[in-house]
C-alpha cells in the first residue's frame, strides 16, 4: 500500500487560496469582478477595519437560483467557461472557478442572492463547509458578506499590513475598477465612511475626476489609435503633472486591469525627455483586441497578462502618446501648421 493519497477538497482549497487570496484587496477584487460578470450596474462594497473584519459586497446583477448558490463555492464551479475552446476566447474577468471556494476556506461568509425569478436563498458557510442554507427574501442580485478572514491561518493574518496600508491596496483596486468600468456605480466605504462614489452614467472623464482631482484632469488628453491587430484609446496627463510612481497608469486589455512591464514602459517612453527623471504621468490606456490573442491565464490572480505581437502594440502605443502629447506641447504657433 503506497502513501499517497489525493487530499480532500477543503484542504486543496486552502492551498489555492494562498495564491488568490493574499490580503483583504484580494478578495475585494474577486467578489467585484464576480458581480461586473453578473452584469450589474451598480455595485456597493463596504468594509470594515479594511476588509479584517468584513467585505461586504451587494450587487444588482443576475443573481443566482439556490443549486448554483449551492454549487459556487466548490472548487473549479464556473457558469463562464465550459470548453478548451472557450478558454481562449475569455470574455468574462472571471472563468477558474477558483476565487469562492479559496475565499470560502479561509474566513466565515453569509450570502444572499436571488435570480429575481424565484425566491432567494441564504447559505452560510465556516471555513469552507456550508453551515446552513436557507429561502430567503431579497430582491434580484447577490449580496455577499465575507467576516473574520483568515481566522483559520494566523501565519497569513500575522503578515497583513497596517489597517491603512490594507485599505490603501482595496482603495487602488476599486479605483481601477471604476476607470475600467464607468457604466457601473461603485460606492465604497469603510467603517460606515464614503471613500468612492462614481455615477455609473458611462463618463470616463468624471470617474478620473473623482479619484485624481478635476484639476488633473484638466490637464488630461484623449487619444485613439489603431493598428491591424489592436484598437487602443484614453487619456494621458500633459507633462506638467507628474507623479513618483507608475502606479497612476491604468491599462486595460479588453475591460481587464493587468500589469505590463513592457506597456508601462511604453507609456514613460512616450514622453521621452519630457519628464522629470522618476517622475511619471497619470495615463489610462484602453487596449481592445481579439481575445485569441492574450492569455490571462498566467497567474491565479489574473493579473498578468501574455500579449501576443506585443512590439506592434508597444509602438503604436509609443507613437500615439507621443503624438498627441508633442502635439500639445508646441507653442501654437507652431501647433497651427502641424
Ligand atoms: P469564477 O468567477 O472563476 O467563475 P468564482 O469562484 O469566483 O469563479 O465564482 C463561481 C461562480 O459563482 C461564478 O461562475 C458565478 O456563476 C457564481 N457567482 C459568484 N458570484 C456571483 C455574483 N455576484 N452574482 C452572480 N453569480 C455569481
Ligand atoms: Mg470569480
């Protein structure tokens, strides 16, 4: 008789989720995306002590009837993907079926949802094993209370930051997210205090506003491009306004917030000289392009991204930048004849 065995599933859960599921931002981050795939319009995500305590998050999207209520938080149960075929072809933000069940297995959550058709259900759950379920009355969407996070792994509470320097990573997220999505409402707050409110009515340049100021925004250009294979657009700040980080350049590959080494680069490369050095500008760049041609699937956070024909994507985003900035720059004398 051998000594493997396969280990059972809330054990590999909790495994997985010590890649998912590194701080509170990260699980703010899956329950989001969970409610954008649902297609909400507006999504409200109220913390407490940053998330240590509870991430609260209610959204107004389809909802779930009470087998998939059930189901969602088994591991690798997804309504977004069924086939190979449709892994290269991801729409959603979601597809690894992944984030619920890691989340699950490290903290106590209460969740409510109905698909508005029939009644709502409750299920609660501890440290991954459904406690109760329940019919329950709530109107169409989900609400989804996640307490005490990592109760059960003290080594990983031990590693969490301040409270501040925890709210400050769910802050950037849910910033990234109101760029990324400016037809949904977001409202989030911790401890019962506003810190974002966007509107939802689909203006990229008053969600800008609201998190960098009007003023900055001011200073802020559009620009649009294309080439074969990629359509990109946004907004870049005029040389004038500069920050200490790259960490105010937002990109986006079809909806979703990814870091790119080499784009960023692209980006800071537009303004050659133009910036002081260490100094870096507020940019949003949109990149629309066929699904077949980036992967996601590089990290269970999904924050990377592989592109291919990722040098024709760095120069049109270089020359495009660099366009409109130069363009601006110039005295108008010399603007009129260009
Ligand atoms: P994934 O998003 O990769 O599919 P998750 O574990 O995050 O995996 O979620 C599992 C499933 O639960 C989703 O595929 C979806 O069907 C359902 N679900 C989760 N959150 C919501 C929500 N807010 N509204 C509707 N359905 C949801
Ligand atoms: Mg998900």
């Amino acid at each position: 008789m051998g000594n493997i065995i396969v280990m059972d599933e809330l054990l590999s859960n909790k495994i997985a989720a010590g890649e998912v599921v590194e701080r509170p931002a990260s699980v703010v981050k899956e329950l989001v995306e969970n409610a954008i795939d649902a297609g909400s319009t507006s999504i409200e995500i109220s913390l407490d002590e940053a998330g240590l305590t509870k991430i609260q998050v209610t959204d107004n999207g389809k909802g779930m009837d009470t087998d998939d209520a059930m189901q969602a938080f088994s591991r690798h149960a997804t309504s977004k993907i069924k086939t190979e075929h449709d892994l290269f072809r991801i729409r959603s933000l979601g597809f690894r079926g992944e984030a619920l069940a890691s989340i699950a297995s490290v903290s106590k959550i209460s969740l409510w949802t109905s698909d508005g058709e029939n009644v709502g259900t409750k299920v609660e759950l501890e440290g991954g094993r459904i406690l109760s379920s329940s019919p329950a009355s709530i109107r169409r969407g989900t609400d989804i209370t996640v307490n005490q996070l990592f109760y059960n792994t003290p080594a990983r509470l031990k590693y969490l930051k301040t409270i501040q320097t925890e709210l400050g990573h769910s802050i950037d997220l849910i910033n990234r997210l109101a760029i990324s999505f400016p037809n949904i409402a977001f409202k989030l707050s911790n401890n019962n205090q506003l810190i974002l409110q966007t509107s939802g009515r689909g203006d990229l340049r008053q969600v800008l506003a609201s998190i960098y100021g009007v003023s900055n925004v001011k200073k802020m250009v559009p620009f649009e491009s294309e080439s074969a294979d990629f359509h990109i657009s946004g907004f870049a700040t005029l040389p004038e306004i500069t920050r200490a980080s790259k960490n105010y350049i937002t990109i986006l590959v079809n909806g979703r917030w990814v870091k790119h080494y080499g784009l960023n680069n692209a980006i800071v490369d537009a303004y050659h000289t133009l910036l002081p050095i260490g100094r870096f500008p507020i940019v949003v760049l949109n990149i629309e392009t066929d699904p077949m041609l980036t992967d996601v699937n590089v990290h269970p956070a999904k924050h990377q991204v592989r592109l291919s024909k990722e040098q024709e994507l760095m120069e049109l985003v270089r020359k495009t930048v660099r366009t409109v900035i130069h363009r601006i720059q110039q005295p108008p004398e010399i603007k009129e004849k260009l």
